[in-house]
C-alpha cells in the first residue's frame, strides 16, 4: 500500500516546504497522480515492494530537485525515466559492491488491471524470453504492457530515438509471434 505524500517526504527528513524548488502542492498533485504507476514500474523491475518504494521515494524527490515548471511535456514520461535512471543507480551501486546481480532476474507478477491483454498468463514468460534476446525489449515490453505507454513516451523515457523503440518494439512482436502465437491463438501447449 503506498502511504501519502505527507508521511513519506518527512520521514525522509527532508521539509518539502524549505528546499522544494517545486510547491509542496505540485509535488502532491505529482505523487498521486504518478506513484502507484511509478510503484508498479519498479516493482516489475526490482521484484521487491521494498525497493520498489524506495526508488519510488527517491524518484519523486529527484522529481522535486530538478522540476521546472513548464520545461517538462510530458510529465509521466519523464517520472519514468527518472525512476530508470534510479534503478539503473541503485543496481550499479549494489553490483559494485558485489551484492545480488539483476542479471536473470524475473520479473514480479503483472499487475492486476481490467484492461489486461489476453496474453496476460504469458507475461513473464515473454519477459524472459525477451530479456534473454536483448534486455531493452523486455523493457519496452512492460512499458508498453503495464503502462500503457506509447511509442513516443516510451522513447522520452527511454532516451532512445522514437525510430528506435518502433524497432524494437517490431522485434518484441515478432519473438512474441514465433515464440507464443501459437499459444496466444489458443493452440499451443499453454493452459
């Protein structure tokens, strides 16, 4: 459960009012228009709620230290990226200090969501599949998958050129075909 704005920024120490460049209101609007997506990103990510809320915490806080109002377009897809970048941080930091490697490690259960895909039973094993070809499908992947997002956002979080994730996501298709079409068509060996 993700706790409100309120309880998290000062148990971090940290008084929003004093150092935000943002307005405590805006940041308040952004987390909870953005945490729960944020969240289940980085969960798909890290398999930990744990992790998952602490890169969260600390996604938004980047959020408020490098905010600038009307400098953002799209404001989902930049929170994105930022938790990226986060994980990306933290997983270095933890693999420089010889602690757990995020190499094979599978992804946590999709999240449960009215507008789910009928390939939803096949999730994490096309995740895998996928991460097993080249990590950045799997990710375009779950972008895609448990964000809903588009090509276009998907490349602002990404920094990968919109050309580029269109690419990608043709390769995401076409392993998604070969491997699990049959399967997806209902004549696979699958449930």
């Amino acid at each position: 459960m993700l706790i409100a704005i309120d309880n998290v920024f000062p148990s971090l120490g940290i008084d929003c009012r004093r150092f935000s460049p943002m307005e405590t209101d805006a940041l308040q609007d952004l987390y909870f228009r953005y945490a729960k997506k944020i969240h289940r990103y980085l969960n798909s990510l890290t398999r930990s709620e744990e992790w998952a809320f602490d890169l969260m915490q600390e996604t938004f806080l980047a959020a408020d230290r490098y905010y600038k109002e009307g400098k953002v377009e799209n404001v989902e897809a930049w929170l994105i990226g930022i938790a990226r970048n986060q994980f990306k941080k933290a997983a270095m930091s933890e693999n420089r200090r010889g602690e757990q490697s995020l190499e094979g490690v599978e992804p946590a259960a999709a999240p449960e969501a009215e507008d789910r895909p009928d390939f939803s039973a096949l999730r994490d094993r096309i995740v895998e599949r996928l991460r097993q070809v080249k990590p950045v499908l799997a990710e375009i992947f779950i972008l895609r998958l448990d964000l809903n997002l588009t090509h276009a956002q998907i490349a602002e979080s990404t920094d990968l050129p919109l050309i580029t994730v269109r690419r990608h996501f043709e390769k995401v298709r076409a392993i998604i075909e070969q491997d699990f079409g049959e399967e997806l068509r209902g004549g696979g060996h699958g449930e």
